[in-house]
C-alpha cells in the first residue's frame, strides 16, 4: 500500500466518523412515510 491509498483510506475514515451511514436510524422506516426516501441532509 503506497503513500496515496494510506491518505485516501484515512479520508475515507475520517467522513465515516463525521458522518456515519446509515444517517437515520434503523428503527425509522420510510414505510409509513413515503416522502422520508427523498430527504437529504
């Protein structure tokens, strides 16, 4: 592994931290709310 994948690895880490998926959680389903698979943070 060279220089380039060890930075892109720990960006890749770094936006999981700050923003982990899934962002809503499991126990919130869209089942009762259709517009719910549309909304973006």
């Amino acid at each position: 592994m060279n220089d380039h994948d060890i930075e892109l690895l720990e960006k890749i880490r770094q936006q999981y931290n700050g923003v982990p998926y899934p962002n809503t959680p499991l126990e919130t389903t869209p089942k009762n709310d259709f517009l719910m698979l549309f909304f973006t943070v």
